[in-house]
C-alpha cells in the first residue's frame, strides 16, 4: 500500500490526512502501432506519475496520485477501431467536477499529468483557474520532461521508439515480438505549412499512417526505456516536491 496513491491507501489512512498537491494522470484509449497495448498511455502516465510522486513523498512532499483517465482526445481517429473520444468538452466538465470536489475540501493544487498528445489542457486551464480562484492548476506532460534526442536514434510522436522502449521497461508481456512491429511511417500533409508546423490542422490518422504508429519503433530497447523513465520520474519527482512546498500565492521574484 503505497500512501501517495489514492486507488491503494484507505479511510484509516486518510480520515486525518492534508495532502498539498493532486496529480492527476490522464491518458488515452487508442492503437499504438501493430505491436503496443491500447492502454500505453494509461501504463506510462500511472507508472510515471507513481514514481515521480514517491521520490517527492521521501522529501517529505504531502501528495496524492489521484486514479488516472483512460480516455483521451482522439477526434482524429474516429475511424480506428475502438480507439475512445473523449471530446475537450467532457474533459472540461470532468475537471470541473473533480475541481470541485478539492476545492470544498481544501486541497487546492491540482497538476493534470498529461500522458497523451491529442489532450490539450490548457484553455481548459485558464478556465478553471477564473472558475475556481481559491484554487492552483497546471499541467506537466510527460514526454516533454527530457529531451528525447538524448535517448532515442529515431524521432516519433506516436508509438515510436521511445513509446516502444518505455513499454518494453514497464510490460514487456504486453509488446508484440520485434518481427511483427510495423515502421511507424508517417505521410505529410502536401500544404506546406502544416508539413513545417506553422500553421496546424488535426491529423486524419488513418490516412497519415498505415500502421497507426508515427517514428519507427525498431531501434527501441528495454535498457532506453528505463534510462528515460528514470529520468523522467526525477525531474517530475522535484517539480511534485516544488509544487507540495509552494506558496501558489506568492510564485513570482
Ligand atoms: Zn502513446
């Protein structure tokens, strides 16, 4: 029973807690390649946000790792098979609802730990902080932390290398064996712009890629995955521990 983790800790243990800070994992339901689970987000944003909440907790930090999102944003994928929408405005409502719960009670920071690309919380931020004034949110996403070009070979952003890699760390009964892992190919947009990242439409997955992956997976290693979730806990681990220590009141010099 880990006492940072509200799925495993109890009554006894919380009737006369104060925790300082929520974080709350959110990832998505979707198809990651041929060869990763649908729940790989899931698995990285609740193993990351564990072992970062754990180093903060041996500093001494009052956290709770709230139960995680499974569904995410995946209005581009609306064609892929059991791969389950959340739209943005769902998302908003559930955070407001879940605001409102730690507001009454006193916990007044909340981090949305964001494990998926297509969520985007952030007006969603700015909303809540008008709604709820008493009240301190922000958002950490996990694969921003470090910068991927130190760990992976390939660059990707959906089920690539580094997805491949942090999989094969965490379950490695849940990937496929190499020879059956697709190459992740990804075709770009004829409008220049959108290809050059300056102006930005929504991917339509199934057209931009045959196997649903984006960055081939097949320089990823069980050795780099451990290396980047390390990393990854660490820099979340003290940013939890700042956030816990914080006077959200006063952050500015
Ligand atoms: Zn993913």
């Amino acid at each position: 029973m880990r006492p940072y983790i509200l799925a495993e800790t109890n009554w006894e243990a919380l009737k006369d807690a104060q925790f300082e800070l929520a974080v709350l994992p959110w990832g998505a339901t979707e198809a990651h390649n041929y060869h990763l689970p649908y729940a790989t987000d899931n698995i990285e944003g609740k193993y990351l946000a564990a072992a970062s909440a754990k180093i903060a907790w041996e500093k001494g930090a009052k956290v709770i790792v709230l139960p995680g999102i499974p569904f995410g944003v995946n209005t581009g994928q609306s064609d892929i098979y059991l791969d389950i929408n959340l739209n943005p405005s769902t998302q908003f409502a559930i955070l407001c609802d879940i605001a409102d719960t730690l507001n009454r009670q006193g916990l007044r920071k909340l981090l949305i730990f964001n494990a998926h690309g297509g969520n985007d919380f952030k007006p969603m931020v700015r909303e809540l902080g008008l709604k709820f004034p008493g009240m301190f949110f922000c958002i950490a996403n996990c694969f921003s932390t470090v910068d991927k070009k130190l760990f992976f070979v390939e660059s990707g952003d959906h089920a690539d290398e580094m997805e491949t890699s942090l999989l094969l760390h965490l379950k490695p009964e849940l990937v496929l064996p190499k020879e059956r892992w697709g190459n992740g190919k990804e075709k770009k947009n004829k409008i220049k712009a959108f290809a050059e990242g300056w102006a930005w439409t929504e991917r339509k997955w199934s057209q931009v890629s045959e196997d649903t992956g984006i960055g081939n997976p097949h320089l990823a290693s069980k050795e780099k995955g451990e290396k980047f979730f390390n990393a990854i806990a660490q820099k979340m681990g003290n940013l939890f521990y700042d956030l816990c220590e914080a006077d959200v009141d006063n952050l500015y010099e």
